[in-house]
C-alpha cells in the first residue's frame, strides 16, 4: 500500500512539474497576445518575424520565473495592465515556444 501511496504522489509531483503555468490556459493566453498586438514589437526587432524573439539563442528567458517577468516589462509597450491570471495565461501559451519546465 505505501508503494501505491508513494507512486501515486510521485506522479502528481512529475504532472505539477511539468506544466510551469498549470492556472494559464494558452488559448486565452493566445487571444491576450494577439489583442494586444504583442508581436508588433518583436517584428520590428526580428526584422519581421516577431516569433524568432522566442527561439533565438541570445534570448533573455530559461525558466517560467523569467518569464513572467519578461511578460511584466513587455506590457508596457503594449499599454496592458496584465493580471496575475493574464501572465499565467500569456505564460502557457508562449510556453509552445519555450518549452519550460
């Protein structure tokens, strides 16, 4: 029976784990993106394709906590007042990118 307890726990931790924005929901975090026309400004930094910020390999995040943040200092240049759940949201979307754990 402790056997069955541990595994069961050990799989619920490695769930948790592997999803870093587990109240985002990347649909909406897609709709909040393209709203607020979040692309506009990486396409005039990446020479038009604003999706190359993402996987270039000087890029500025590596673990869901950076990404937050880089969330938070972007919403200014798009004039959003994100909420917590908007960043969780953005953050499960843009995670197709990233690909944090």
């Amino acid at each position: 029976m402790k056997l069955l307890y541990t595994l069961a726990m050990l799989s619920i931790a490695t769930v948790a784990s592997a999803n870093p924005f587990p109240e985002g929901d990347a649909l909406a975090g897609q709709k909040l993106f393209e709203q607020h026309k979040c692309n506009s400004c990486h396409d005039s930094m990446m020479s038009g394709d604003g999706n190359k910020i993402f996987t270039r390999l000087n890029r500025k995040v590596s673990n869901p906590e950076e990404l937050i943040a880089q969330i938070t200092r972007c919403s200014g240049n798009v004039g959003a007042n994100f909420t917590r759940q908007d960043k969780q949201h953005l953050g499960a979307y843009l995670n197709r990118f990233y690909n944090l754990k």
